[in-house]
C-alpha cells in the first residue's frame, strides 16, 4: 500500500526508521525490534541506504527482512549523490519486483575524501533528478526529506524552501522532516511550505535525545540546534548514562505529546535500532 495513501486513512500512527544491521547479533536485534513494534501497526517501516551506495548490499538484505514481516509496509531509502542511473534503475527494478510501493529519495552525502568535481559530471545532483526518475516508473509512492532549521548548504530559509518546492514539483508524494528539538521550527516550516502553497503531508522526524554526544555529532554535520538547557543538563548527566538517557527519554516523550497535543497525529521515530528506548517513549504517549 502507499504511504500517502495510508496517511489519508489512518487518521494518527507511528512510522520507525531502522539501519542496516552489520553484525549477526545486530541483525537478530533488529529482527526483534521490528516483531515488537508491529503490536503499534506502524504506518510503515523504512529501512536507510548509505550515500553513493555505502551501505548497498547490507540495505538490500535488511529490506528483505522488513519484507518477510508481512504485515508491514516496508520503504526503502535510496540516495542517488555518485551514482548511475543503470545502478539506480536496477535497484528500482528489483523494489517494483519484490511488490515494494514506497521509496524515500534523497541526494545523499558525498563521502568526505570526495571533491566535488567528483559528483558533478554523475547521473544525478540533486534529489529532484532521482525523483524525476521514481517518477517516471508510474509505481512508486515518494518521499522525501524536509528542514525545519535549513539544509545546511543552504544560505536561508527561503532558498531551503524554494529547493524543498522543487522536490514536491518533481513528484514528491510527502516528506519527513529532519531531525529538531524545538517544535517551533517544525511549525513554522509547515507554515513556509503553506504560505508557498506546497501542500503533501509532513511527518515530523523524532530522534530520541538519550545520548547527548551522539547527538552533538549527528548535529555538527546539520544544522539542527539543540535547546541550551537540556543540552546543558544533559551533559552534566555525561557520566551517569541511565540518567542521562531517563531524562533524554523523558525530553523526548513531552516533544511528541506537544506535537500532539497541537494536532500532530503522524510521527516518524528515527529508532537507531534501539527497541527499548522506542518503547519506552510510544507507552508515555497517548495518541
């Protein structure tokens, strides 16, 4: 089923996000995270890809593990920065196949010993050319990321927008937001995308703050802010990190309740693979 679609009928829900496990006994834990969560009957299930196909071989299996729960709605991402098209239609060819209806587009990260030089002469530069071509198959559902605090290369949040825009004219079916820790920011990005009459359904991106240097390098590279005072208390938890995750945990679940409590019915978890930590947040939230 399609993920718009779905969106349109359930009218509130869950949506969690899993990486590609490395090891066996990370993949039996995944495989357990995922039998877990079914008891929420995820919107869906997404499953990352590494940029220019790091992660490739490793997503393709995780997929089919998503897969072999038959009762979910399984989307992959696929990140297009270096790649060839005859590689990305393969890949779709194979999704189309398998009975995989969803498909989350994005550029991608060019790996940091590249020039870009390296990028730029490729197949595709931006998500809207990989969307173009998802697009074209007539198939897919499609989503896409959005920015609540800007893309960091870009130099406002009018030119984030506008490429935002053209990520929804290329056909882009619904979007989830990076990752944010003040609501403010998601709701004033769906008041840009409104004013500018971009009008798909975007599903805030949750990342549960537990781990506040983890964090601080997952923002380092984006530009995602942390509130000054649960960072502040989270560091001085740095070296008690039950605590620290209690109270990143606790953060986390009164982020969600105040999204719903304004009307926000569909949340995206970026789960880390981290069944406990989910679990605890979704038992604290009434939706």
């Amino acid at each position: 089923m399609k993920i718009v679609d779905i969106l349109k009928e359930r009218a509130k829900g869950f949506a969690f996000e899993f990486f590609p496990p490395k090891t066996e006994a990370s993949r039996a834990a995944l495989l357990l995270a995922l039998r877990a969560l079914k008891r929420y009957q995820p919107l869906y299930a997404s499953m990352t890809y590494g940029a220019a196909g790091a992660t490739q071989e490793r997503t393709a299996e995780a997929v089919n593990m998503l897969l072999a729960e038959k009762d979910l709605v399984v989307m992959p991402h696929l990140t297009c920065i270096g790649a060839k098209q005859d590689t990305v239609k393969n890949i779709l060819d194979g999704y189309r196949k398998n009975g995989i209806e969803n498909i989350m587009a994005l550029r991608g990260d060019p790996p940091k010993d590249a020039s870009n030089s390296d990028f730029s002469q490729r197949d595709f530069r931006y998500a809207k050319d990989l969307i173009s071509l998802i697009r074209g198959y007539g198939h897919f559902c499609i989503g896409v990321a959005v920015y609540p605090e800007g893309h960091i290369e870009t130099s406002s949040l009018d030119e984030d927008l506008e490429y935002a825009k053209q990520k929804i004219d290329a056909g882009a079916d619904f979007a989830v937001s990076q990752m944010f820790f003040d609501n403010r920011h998601y709701y004033a990005l769906l008041e840009r995308m409104k004013k500018r009459g971009v009008n798909v359904p975007v599903l805030p991106g949750i990342l549960p703050l537990t781990d506040i240097e983890k964090v601080k390098q997952f923002t380092s590279i984006c530009r995602t802010t942390i509130p000054k005072s649960i960072q502040a208390k989270l560091t001085r938890l740095n070296k008690n990190p039950l605590d620290m995750e209690k109270a990143g945990i606790d953060f986390t679940i009164e982020q969600c309740r105040k999204l719903i409590k304004n009307g926000i019915r569909h949340l995206h978890f970026f789960t880390l693979n981290k069944l406990e930590i989910i679990t605890k947040i979704l038992a604290a939230i009434e939706l």
